[in-house]
C-alpha cells in the first residue's frame, strides 16, 4: 500500500510540474506593425499583409506555434547579406508557401505547401536577399510563380 501511494504522490508531482510549466511554452512572437507587401504576377498584382523578421532571432522564429496564416498574410525573413537560404517547418503548424526572393525581387524559387513539423531543408540553391512565406497553397491559388517580382521597400534599398 505504502508503495502505491509513492506511486501516486510521485505522478502528481510530476502533473503539477507539468501543469505549472504550460505557461512557460513557446508562443509566437511579435514583429511588430504590419506592412504591405506586393507580387506582380503577369497582369495581376496580389498584395499581402505581413511581418517582417528582420533579426536573428526573428528569423529563427518565424511563424514557429502559430496556429494559423490568414489567405492575405505572409512573413518576409530579410537578410543582411545576399546568401544561400535554407528553412525548415519545425514547430510550426500550418501549411506555407515558401519563396526564395533575389535582391532585385524576382522570385527564384518556390517551395509549395511545406509540411508542417517537417525537418527537411528547403534551400534557395542560390543567393537570395530574402524569404516570404505565405499560406499554404496560396501561391498556386494566385497562379504565383518563379520569375514574378516582389515588390517591398526592403528589395528597393537593395538596388
């Protein structure tokens, strides 16, 4: 008997720690104002409202516990240096479109509808100036595609 109720504190113990630590899990971080982002796409123009991750540690974070990215939204990972970019999907729960955009704006790549929780690295094969996710799904719906331009302040300074 004695060994049982052992048993039993030790378990609760070991809730309420668990119970007690649910406050301190990742959440999603704040980036700050919105701003407006455009794709020119053929004859269309399709404009986004995202956050910008303009710091290590917003890049590292991205959309990481987000539960959800609205069809309008998106995240631009901007980068000090025109460079190889690679992304993965870890914690993060939602479907993404992942594209890779050249300092001029043009998009090299994209990688469509990135699972989420997925470990695999998606690369840019090549150096980029920046990476806009968008919802899963969303470049396709948009008939989105490599060679379209990007247009936000960020690629302007670029030039």
């Amino acid at each position: 008997m004695k060994k049982i109720y052992t048993t039993l504190t030790s378990l609760l113990v070991l809730a309420s720690a668990h119970i007690a630590n649910a406050d301190e899990m990742p959440s999603a971080m704040n980036f700050g104002p919105r701003e407006t982002l455009t794709i020119v796409s053929g004859d269309k123009t399709h404009s986004f409202n995202i956050e910008v991750a303009d710091t290590r540690a917003e890049r590292a974070r991205g959309y990481m516990f987000r539960d959800t990215v609205a069809v309008d939204e998106g995240m631009l990972f901007e980068f000090e240096e025109v460079e190889v970019a690679s992304i993965w999907m870890k914690n993060t729960s939602v479907f993404l479109d992942v594209l890779f955009v050249q300092p001029n704006g043009s998009i090299l790549k994209i990688e469509h509808s990135a699972k989420p929780y997925s470990l695999r690295s998606m690369t840019s094969e090549a150096p980029v100036a920046a990476v806009l996710e968008l919802a899963g799904g969303q470049t396709n719906a948009r008939g989105i595609k490599a060679g379209d331009i990007v247009q936000h302040e960020f690629f302007t300074s670029k030039k």
